[in-house]
C-alpha cells in the first residue's frame, strides 16, 4: 500500500468512515490514477477538471456512481492533501430523478420463493420484510433480534443505529433457519469452517443469489437487492402508512428521500382517485 493510500485511509478512519465507504473511495481514487497513469496527489487542478468531465459527459457514469467518486475526489484533495482547489466547488454529479424499481407483493413472493439455499432466502426475507440495505441486513447479530419486543436494532448508515419492526412470520423463519447452524454471532453465517473465526455471509452471494432468483422467478423487472427496500417503502406506504413513519423505519435522513415512494403506483392512484372524487362530488 502506497504511502498516499495509508493515509487517505487513515483519515476516513479518523472520520469514522465505514468500511464500505473506505473501500468505494479507494476504488474512486484508483480509477483516477489508472486515467493518468501517475500518482494521484502529482495530478493538478486542471487534470481533475478534465477528468469529471470526462467522467460525466462522455462516460456519463450513473448519478450514484459520479456522487461517490466526487465525495472520494473532495476527500483526497480537500482533507488528505489540503488542496481546497475551486474547482472542487463547482463539481456536482449530473441531476436526474429515476424512480426506483418496485416489485409487486406477489412479484417479491415469487422471487423470494425461486431461491434455493437457505442462507439466502432467510437473509433476503428479512432484507424484504424489515427494509433493509444489503449491508444491514448481512452482517446483522443473533443479539440484534429482540424477539420480546419483535424489534431489529440495526447499523445503518453512518453508524447510526435504528430499530425497525420485526414481523411474526420473519422470525418464525429465521427459528426455523438458526436451527440449521446455531451460530452464536452472525444471523446469517458463511460456511462455518474449523480453523479460524466464523464470518457472515458475503454481499456478492447474497447479490448472485437474487439475481438467479430473479431470472427462475419470471419476473421481467431490472431488479435488484436493493429493490427489496424500494419494494417494502412503497407497500408500505400503499398500505396507509405515515410518511414519517416509513421514513423512520428505512432510516432516512430527510424526508425528500422516503418521498420518492409516493410515485403512483395503482393502489395510490385508486385510493386518490378515490379521495378527489369525493371531494368534487359536492360540485
């Protein structure tokens, strides 16, 4: 590891950083050293300009990905560097409101219901069921369910923590999956080996897993695990809960993201058609 990297790594720790960020941000700077074919930290003001641009307008890179490469750009100059170029400033990822794929109830039954082991439709039921991100849900505890008060305390973003309901039926299926491997630490245990400490399972099987699930199920969406979260906010939502509840169980930190799940699916639009007619019926 290069000097310029152990420290850049040193500060998101001192950030408090996750290590998923850490690791996407370290990705981001090492594209922009592969695009020069230099050290980072020797490429000036006008190169970075350039290679946003490059990035934006004629890679034209997802909005997610330009958000996390911009935020790993301002990290390495601003704070590990302390170059606080202009330009920096003027850099924004290209503005575009997509809405969220969203499966259907029967859709996520036939999903879940296509997936063959275990560990993946345990972990994918609860991913569904309690409005999880794929990271949340993985490395979920067995002491982060609390079966008294039918809560999951949960580590989200920015190591902050919430409880989200647990549903009767996902803890009758995570019973009946615990007593498969009877880990004492990971709700969703890798292959317990002999030598060594026992490990979650990994994102990317988790991932591969929905995806196969999803191609044997029949269900012609661009689906994927994290459709699972947009899924169970817009269900919720269709089923009368308060926005500001949603918002809080999905651990949202404004409420401009969880509004995004108010697009009109058929049950909002019924249940408006039905409101606005009542209150024209008077006309």
């Amino acid at each position: 590891m290069s000097p310029l990297r152990t420290r850049m790594v040193e500060d998101m720790q001192l950030h408090g950083f996750s290590r998923s960020t850490q690791q996407a941000y370290v990705h981001s700077i090492a594209k922009l050293a592969q695009h020069y074919h230099k050290s980072p930290d020797l490429v000036c003001e006008d190169e970075l300009r350039q290679y946003f641009l490059e990035l934006t307008q004629h890679q034209k890179v997802s909005h997610s990905t330009a958000t996390v490469d911009l935020c790993a750009l301002k990290f390495l100059f601003q704070t590990t560097l302390q170059r606080p170029w202009p330009s920096l400033q003027l850099m924004r990822p290209p503005r575009h409101q997509k809405l969220p794929v969203v499966l259907s109830r029967e859709e996520v039954s036939r999903v879940l219901f296509a997936i063959r082991f275990p560990v993946y439709r345990a972990c994918l039921s609860l991913i569904y069921s309690c409005g999880l991100r794929l990271s949340e849900g993985v490395f979920l505890r067995v002491k982060d369910i609390d079966s008294s008060r039918m809560m999951v305390r949960v580590l989200g973003k920015g190591s902050k923590e919430r409880e989200v309901p647990l549903p009767e039926r996902t803890l009758f299926l995570l019973r009946e999956f615990w007593r498969t491997h009877r880990s004492t630490e990971w709700l969703f245990p890798a292959r317990i080996r002999r030598e060594g400490p026992s490990q979650p399972v990994q994102p990317k099987h988790v991932q591969q897993a929905f995806r196969r699930a999803l191609r044997q199920s029949g269900v012609r969406k661009a689906a994927h695990v994290h459709s699972l979260r947009h899924s169970y906010g817009t269900h919720l939502l269709e089923a009368g809960v308060n926005l500001r509840v949603i918002q809080a169980i999905l651990g949202h930190q404004s409420p401009r993201t969880t509004a995004i799940y108010t697009h009109l699916t058929p049950p909002v639009l019924a249940s408006a058609s039905r409101t606005i007619n009542q209150i024209v019926s008077a006309l």
